[in-house]
C-alpha cells in the first residue's frame, strides 16, 4: 500500500489543501459530497458507501498506518490532520 501526504503547515504552497468540494475548501459535510455526486451523476448509495468507507479508514488511522510501516512520528502528525481539534 502506498499513501502520500502533501500537506505541510509550514509550506508556502501546501499550508491549506487545495481540494474543494462544492466550492468549499472548509467546513466540507457528508451533503458537499452528496451534492457533487449527483451533480455529476454518481449513484448517491454508492457514495455513501464511499463516505462511510473513508470515514471508517480515517477512524482507524493508527492500524492503516502500522500496516503501511508509516513511522510513529510520522503518522501522530498525519493523525492530527484527520482529527483536528
């Protein structure tokens, strides 16, 4: 399994995602998905699913980690971008 993590609090350029979902860059919900997906014809149970699937693997970061030989260190600061508090 390979991962990547672009996200730099200190970079010029990587200090923010530059990911929007229905021209949101913050505060993103389960509805912004919902709405791009139908939008762009997605069946809405399936992204659902990819909702539920995405949240599970942030939820249980710690063992996808472990799995993927991501360093503690490494994997502690990736764990406080998916759960900020």
């Amino acid at each position: 399994m390979k991962m990547t993590c672009a996200f730099n609090p200190n970079g010029e350029i990587t200090n923010s995602h530059r990911m929007s979902v229905n021209r949101k860059r913050t505060a993103i919900l389960d509805e912004d998905f919902l709405a791009v997906a139908q939008r762009q014809g997605v069946n809405r149970a399936l992204t659902k699913r990819s909702i539920t699937r995405v949240k599970e693997a942030t939820a249980n970061w710690s063992c996808c980690a472990q799995r993927a030989v991501v360093s503690d260190e490494q994997a502690g600061k990736i764990a406080g971008l998916l759960n900020p508090p």
